[in-house]
C-alpha cells in the first residue's frame, strides 16, 4: 500500500526531471524530504509510467493474481492439512495387490512407504500377517467359485512347473483364461492329475503335452467315471479325451530346422575357407591338386547340406500348415487328409535330429483337434454340403477382417456368393451360423493359455524363496477377477469372460465376502 500521498510522489519526480538548477534543493526544503529520497521517488514515478505504456499487466490485475494464488496456497494447506491418512484397509489392498502381482514383501513396504508419512509405515513383519490373511481367506472364496464354475469348464490346458523343484500342476480354461488349478505338489503323477480332474466333472477334453503323468491322469479319471457310474446305475459318463498339444510340437520342429539350417552354414564357412586357401596357395605358386579336390569335395557336402535345409525348411512349413484348421483353399481340415499330409512330409526328413519331432507327430492324439472340431460341427449341422458352406463362410469372413485394398475387394464377392449358397441350403442359416461360429472361435489346438500363466507364476521364482499353496490361492483370485487391459478380452475379467455373474467386480471387494453370502449369492442368479 501507498504511504505517501500521490502528489508528493509527482512533485519529487517533477522537481528531479525538470532539471532546473536548485529545483531539487529547494522541494528538499519545502517537503523535508531528503534528496536521495527525492532521487527515489522520481526513478519509480518513472518506472511506474514506463509499465503502465508498455502495455503489461496493471497494477490492478498483478494485486488480483497475488490475492488468487495467496487463496489457493492457503486451500492448499488446509488439505493437505485435513488430508486423511491411508487407512489401514487401503494398507492391507495394497499388500494383497501387490503379493498377487508377484511383489516381494519388502517390495510392498517400499511402496507403501512412499505414500505414508515416516513413522506409520507398516513393518514387514506386518505386511506378512496380512497378506497371509488373505491367502487364507483367498483359498475359502475359490471354494465356492470352483463349484460355480464347474459345468462350465468344459475345455482345460494342463501342464506343470517348478518353483524350487516342487512341482504345481496348472489348470486353465483356454477359451475365458480362467485359471481353474494351481496346486503346489506334491508330485506330477498319474494320481494327482486325477484329482485336479475330478474337481471338474464336466470336463471333455483335456490339452497336454506328451507326459506319461498326464496320460496316466486322464485314464484313472475315466475309470473313476465309469465306476462311479456304475455304483448308481446312471448313464455311462463322457469320457475326458485328450489331445497332443501342438505348441511343443512345432517348437520341437523349429529346434531341428535351426540345427539343420547351422549344419548347412558351418559347411558353407568351410568350403569358403578352403577356396581361400586355394587361392593363397596359387599366390604362393604351390601345387594345388590335392586342395581343390578337398575344396570340391566340401562344395558339394555344403550343396548337398544346403539342399537339405530347403528340403526341411519346406517340410515343416507342410506339417504346420497340416497342424491348423484349414487348408490353403479354405477347407476345414479331416484327420485323414492332415494325416496325408503330414506322412508325405515327414517322409523327407530322414536325419536323427527329426526323430523325437517325428514321434510326436505320428502319436494319434495330435490331430485330436481336428477329430473333436469336426465331431462337435457334426452335432451341430448334420447336414454335410451346409456343414461345408457354413465353415467357409465363416473363413472367409475372418479373412476379410485383416484384409485391406485389392485383397479385400476379392474377398467381398466371395462372401456374398457363399451367403447366397447357404439361403438355398436353409432359409434359415443364420442360426446354424451362430453355432458354427462359436465352435470355430472356441476350439483349441494348443495350450498357449497354460504356457501363459505359467509365465505370470514364474515371476515369483525370482522374489519370493517358496510359494505356499495360500499364495497360489492368493494369485489365482487375483488373476480371474481382474479386468484385462488389451486383446480380443479387453474390459473383461476371466469369470466373466466363462459366464460367472459375480456380485462385484473388485477382485479385492469380492475377497472380503463371507464364503457363504457368496455362494447364496451365486446360487440365486
């Protein structure tokens, strides 16, 4: 604020700037001001008018922004102030979440430090007893939603792995990634596979590797089924077939090919050099008979070398394409035609290295894909030419959804030609489509879906020393409750995608349920 009045700020400026001789003196005199005091006045006067030309903020709006900001530090304060602190049961989310996702305790004291205050930060030791606690609590909520679960798990990709050489066998569901098993030993028998399957007695189909343990699972499960069956007289129960999965066949297959692609350049390097000791050896005006016959005789080797990788380089790429559901054409697959397929392939690779490959191929359990999709299409249409037009359709569609320019200008006329194939075969086709259609999108092959999880499972190998079976509990709720963020399942958690109604869709809400309220609940959609 002003503490001089306006007048005599102008008036020292005027007596300053109007350079008349004793001006400065004399306004001294009259004001009682000093001269430095004068000299002031008169360089802020100045100053004053210079802002007030150069177009800036006045006066007026510099005051209104400093009363502003000054309002807006003080409501600062004044939360932050009455800012609560993170309750304890935000505390205990944070630690469950974060165990869940594969966090180390002290990884969690690390986080939960950053956000509270010195002081309150909760031990390690405390960390522990809470996340233990939802383990406990995570193990009695997964009762209840596997038993909700069970008619729908139709379908599961089975496979184990170790953390610190205990075996867990894996359970999923491949079309929702349900994570359905996740039990910590205590072997990977026969005997313990057939207690993970007994848990789902709708169970169809199961996708494994070639494992004896596995094999022996699915067979004391059937047999089970038959007994129990025959114990009350019931109708003879379906049987659980099991099909090969592909996945470690066709990485089996990429393992031979690389060695027979670096066999064929490692002769490739040798002849080369033999050319160039050739050459040096004419240079040095030598005899070089007996080194261009062994230069020859190693061009021929990396020919034939050579030959060879293009030969099973072209074989594997039939054995895939056998391996899939339809041909070049479009045409779904039979066990008969990717049998002769695959024999005709698997004729050319004579080496060692394509024998444990060639075994796989030829058990009867690796085109078991094909055998179940065609059986289920056959359920579905009886009729074989609609069956047909119905399944190319729905090729057809599915490529043009990737195709672009000229290819998809190819493909529209295709589809409008098959659409009006399958109205002369039934007026009614759109139904039969829907069921084609979800059959197609649901069958599977491999079991990518295990290999994934088992990935997730994996990170805890590095941060925790063991996984109690409470984590795994803890893990598992978290994994099928939580909400995907991308992909074909983006905005959808697995229950959901596997067409379980849950009360909420908070992973950690749902753990606090009461078992039995959950289960009411569930019972009573």
């Amino acid at each position: 604020m002003l503490t001089l009045p306006v007048e005599q700020w102008i008036g020292n400026a005027a007596a300053v700037l109007s350079g008349t001789w004793g001006a400065i003196t004399r306004r001294s005199e009259q004001s009682g001001y000093s001269r430095t005091a004068i000299y002031t006045h008169a360089t802020r006067v100045v100053q004053a008018v210079a802002n007030e030309q150069a177009g800036g903020l006045s006066y007026e709006e510099l005051w209104a922004e400093y009363e502003r900001l000054r309002a807006e530090n003080q409501d600062l304060w004044q939360a932050w102030a009455e800012a609560e602190e993170l309750s304890e049961a935000k505390q205990r989310e944070v630690a469950a979440s974060g165990s869940a996702m594969g966090l180390s305790l002290t990884q969690v004291v690390t986080v939960l430090a950053i956000v509270l205050p010195w002081g309150v930060v909760p031990s390690r030791a405390t960390v522990g007893r809470w996340v233990q606690q939802a383990a406990v609590q995570a193990g009695r909520i997964l009762e209840v939603l596997d038993r909700a679960c069970q008619a729908r798990v139709l379908v599961l990709c089975l496979d184990e792995i170790f953390l610190h050489r205990e075996p867990i066998v894996m359970g999923i569901e491949p079309d929702s990634l349900v994570w359905v098993a996740g039990q910590r030993g205590p072997d990977r028998s026969g005997e313990s596979w057939r207690q993970v399957m007994e848990h789902w007695p709708c169970l169809e189909h199961v996708i494994a590797d070639g494992g004896t343990g596995l094999e022996r699972g699915v067979k004391l499960a059937n047999e089970a089924r038959s007994a129990l069956a025959q114990e009350s007289e019931s109708v003879s129960p379906v049987a659980i077939t099991m099909g090969l999965d592909i996945f470690h066949t066709q990485r089996e297959l990429e393992r031979a090919l690389r060695g027979v692609e670096k066999r064929a350049e490692r002769q490739l390097e040798a002849a080369s050099q033999t050319d160039a000791k050739v050459a040096q050896a004419k240079r040095r005006g030598r005899d070089t008979r007996g080194m261009a016959g062994a230069a020859g005789r190693a061009w021929r080797k990396a020919e034939a070398l050579f030959d060879e990788a293009v030969q099973a380089h072209e074989a594997v790429e039939q054995i895939q394409a056998a391996l899939s559901w339809f041909d070049a054409r479009g045409a779904l697959y039979s066990r008969q035609t990717a049998q002769a397929q695959l024999d005709e392939a698997m004729a050319t690779l004579q080496d060692e290295c394509w024998r444990k490959a060639k075994r796989l191929l030829s058990d009867a359990r690796a085109l078991s894909h094909l055998d179940r999709l065609n059986d289920q299409l056959a359920l579905a249409v009886p009729e074989p030419r609609l069956r047909e037009a119905l399944t190319y359709l729905w090729y057809l569609r599915q490529a043009m959804r990737g195709a672009t320019g000229d290819e998809r200008v190819r493909l529209e006329p295709l589809v409008l030609m098959e659409q009006v194939l399958c109205d002369r075969l039934r007026g009614e086709w759109t139904t039969a489509y829907g069921q084609v259609d979800a059959l197609l999108r649901q069958a599977v092959r491999a079991s990518s879906a295990v290999e994934g999880v088992n990935s997730v499972v994996r990170m805890h190998q590095g941060r925790h020393r063991q996984v109690s079976q409470g984590m795994l509990d803890l893990k598992r709720l978290y994994w099928n409750g939580r909400l995907f963020r991308d992909g074909k399942r983006k905005g959808h958690c697995p229950y959901e995608l596997l067409g379980l109604t849950l009360p909420t869709s908070n992973w950690w809400e749902l753990l606090q349920m009461d078992p039995k309220e959950l289960e009411h609940k569930l019972l009573t959609q």
